[in-house]
C-alpha cells in the first residue's frame, strides 16, 4: 500500500511529504520512500499563522480562514506529489498543523491539528486520515510524541544488539525517543531545538532569513555565559519525563525575559549562539542522563552544523549519526512517521506508543475522510503489527528546501 504522509512541524516552515510503498508479509513490514519533499507555506500564511499562535488569540473568523487555507496548501502540495515521478499514492495521512496544545498542570487537555481534509481529499481524490493525535489524548496521553513507532522500529537493531539507542528529532523542539533493552521506549520533548533561534532570526528586521542557515550566525557569535544560565534555569528540564512541550512556552516574548533578567544586551549573532548552545546543552544533558549509546539524530536542525558539532562534542562516547544512514532522509523522518501511522490506521492497528504518551493504551489513531466518490482506505484488518520494520529509499527529486 503506497501512503502519502505529510505534516508541517512546529516550525511551521513548510509541508514535508513522503510517499512510502509498504509490504507487509508475515512478521515484516517493508516501506520504500518512493518521494519526498518540501513546500514552503506561502509567507503570506505563514504570517497569518505566526500572528494566530500563541502567544496570539485568533476568533473563529480566523481560525476557520486557517483551516481552510492550511487545508488547500496541504492539497495544494499533495496534488504536485502526487504528478510527480514516483508521488503516487492510494491513502494520504495528514497531520496538518498544530495550532494549540492544551497543557494544564503538567498534562495535555487537548490538541489542535488544522488543515480541513476535505480540500485534500477533494483536490487529490483520495481517501484522507487525519487529526492523529486526539484518541491518544482522549485515552488519558499527551497526545505526542508519536514518532516512536516508527523511531522503536528503526532503532531495534540496536536494541536487539544490547545497545541503548535514542532517536533525536530536531525540529522547532527537541525530542528524543530512548529504546533499551528488555524495557519499553520512553520519549519526551527535551526543550526548544530550533523555535527560539528562528524567532529571534526572524523578528530582525535586518536579517530577511527565518532561520539561521547552516549555523552561519551561531558561528559568528561569541555564548554569553550569563544569559545561557538563565535560559538553563528553566523548570521545564528538570521535570522528569514523559513531559511535553511546544511554543506556547518556547516563545520570542520568552527570550527577551530572559535577556532582561540576565541584565545583558545581545547582538543578534551573540543571541543566535547561546540560542544554539542552549539547545546542545539540553539535548546532551538529557541524552547522557538516558545512558544512551548511539544517537540518531533527525529534522531540520542536522543541517545546522555547529549545533551538530557541539551536540557532539557535549556527548564523548556517544555515537551520533543521522536518520540518513538507517535509510530514513533527515527531513523526512516526521512524514514518512505519519505515512507508518496511516498505513495502521488503514490497517485496524493501533499508532502511538503508550510508554512514550503516557496513554491508558494503544489506541487506533485518527479519522478518516472519505475519497469523494466514496472510496475508503482498501486494506484488510491486521491482528497484530509486523514485528520488524525495514525502510529504504532516499529523498525525491522534490525536496524545495
Ligand atoms: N540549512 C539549515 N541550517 C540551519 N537550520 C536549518 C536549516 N534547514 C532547516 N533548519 C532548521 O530546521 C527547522 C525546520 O525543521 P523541521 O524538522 O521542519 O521542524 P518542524 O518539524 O518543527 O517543522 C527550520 O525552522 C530551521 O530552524
Ligand atoms: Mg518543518
């Protein structure tokens, strides 16, 4: 069954997509990505949907604009997936965006993924899974991270060898999913891995970039110590895990606290450094206090080669590699994830991972939106999952990025 997974992370910076061919037979489960890609929202709603997120509080006028438009760019792109060499698919998944995740005392309330499927079935006319994350919420989870599934499947090499391995995703936050031997995987959101960098690139009026491309302004700048300690100081990385995060903590409003608690004035260059030595010493700090052995690391921020580099260098011992060399391209870790989880959902098999959301069990994961002339996902119920995982393929022609 081809599958079409897309999402547009926390970094709200484009879709990415990937089209995964699986083959289940007997106890293994193949998927090969057939393509992939990235499209860059358009910046006139990605600045809608900047000004709608918190600390933002849009009215439904705007919210349903959103998940209208959200939904015709999610159509939009995978429509061009789908015409192009290699895009094909018979089942899409979408995740769509988030917009709100509802955190009181410590645990999710709710969640909010928007992008109406309907546009998306009706522009590709096929059937669509999406709003994946609420039945993990409703059994009592936060509703996140559900990339372990896929993240157990690719490190148990490593765990059937007695390695602890951990996934690493890179993306507006961090998180890591850690898999050990003879124990289930646990996974947490660690911090902020690229949200605060990219709010401070991007609310400078002299910079036009978003991000800070390939680690040029982390290289340029000098940490400031007393700046660093502050950000550190933050509760939410002691506590231990499952925890979950996003930007409704992780802010720009957040950093300039910061710098006005630490008493400093920072350039941008200084700021974008200790920025990026925050999100290395918070992922080093919770990767050492896992005991892990081997870290994979996924999502936009691999590109970022001086955050590469002092993640390294914080973890002596650990080997730290990409997605890339277990054949899952960097950037496309989280899509072909919610390709796995629409194959599931297609199949009657459950998608999260409750030792990671804290969920009362696993459950099936969420809804499905009819091809327009009435088609539903064609697959036949599975008792149980495929024990083992192998994935292959490499980026589409697509990638936009
Ligand atoms: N060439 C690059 N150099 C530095 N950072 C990059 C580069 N490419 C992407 N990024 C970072 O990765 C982020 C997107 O990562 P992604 O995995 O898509 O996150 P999310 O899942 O939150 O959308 C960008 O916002 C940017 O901060
Ligand atoms: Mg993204």
């Amino acid at each position: 069954m081809r599958v079409l997974g897309m999402i547009s992370g926390t970094s709200h910076d484009g879709i990415d997509i990937a089209v995964v061919d699986f083959t289940a037979d007997g106890g293994k489960l193949a998927g090969r990505i057939e393509y992939s890609a990235s499209v860059p929202y358009d910046p006139g709603l990605r600045g809608r949907l900047i000004a709608a997120l918190p600390p933002g509080r849009p009215g439904f006028e705007a919210a349903c604009e959103l998940d209208t438009s959200i939904g015709q760019a999610f159509a939009q792109a995978a429509a061009g997936a789908l015409a192009a060499p290699g895009g094909q698919a018979e089942l899409i998944c979408s995740h769509g965006q988030t917009v709100f995740h509802w955190v009181e005392q410590g645990h999710a309330r709710g969640t909010l993924q928007i992008g109406q499927p309907a546009w998306i079935a009706e522009a590709t006319g096929l059937p669509v899974i999406s709003d994946v994350r609420t039945a993990d919420v409703a059994a009592g989870g936060e509703g996140a991270p559900l990339v372990p599934i896929l993240d157990r499947m690719l490190l148990e090499p490593y765990r059937a060898a007695g390695v602890r391995a951990g996934a690493l995703n890179l993306g507006g936050i961090s998180n890591v999913t850690v898999c050990a031997p003879g124990a289930e995987p646990v996974a947490w959101d660690i911090g902020p891995a690229n949200a605060l960098i990219d709010a401070v690139v991007t609310a400078d009026p002299a910079t036009p970039d978003t991000f800070d491309r390939d680690g040029a302004l982390a290289a340029s700048g000098t940490v400031i110590p007393a700046l660093l300690a502050e950000l550190l100081a933050e509760p939410y990385y002691a506590a231990p895990p499952p925890k979950s995060s996003g930007k409704e903590l992780f802010h720009l409003g957040y950093v300039r606290q910061a710098v006005a608690r630490a008493g400093v004035t920072a350039g941008l260059a200084d700021l974008v450094a200790t920025l990026t030595e925050l999100t290395a010493v918070t992922v080093a700090g919770a990767v050492s206090g896992a005991g892990v052995r081997v870290l994979v690391a996924a999502g936009g921020g691999v590109r970022n080669p001086v955050l590469m580099r002092r993640i390294a260098e914080l973890l002596p011992g650990v080997e730290v590699l990409t997605t890339d060399r277990l054949g899952v391209p960097a950037d496309t870790k989280e899509a072909v994830a919610f390709a796995l989880i629409g194959w599931a959902t297609a199949h009657g098999l459950t998608g999260n991972v409750p030792s990671c959301t804290g969920a009362a069990g696993p459950r099936v994961l969420g809804r499905i939106t009819p091809a327009p002339d009435g088609r539903l996902p064609q697959a036949e119920r599975l008792a149980a999952w495929p024990a083992a995982l192998s994935i292959t393929g490499l980026a589409g022609p697509g990638d936009a990025r």
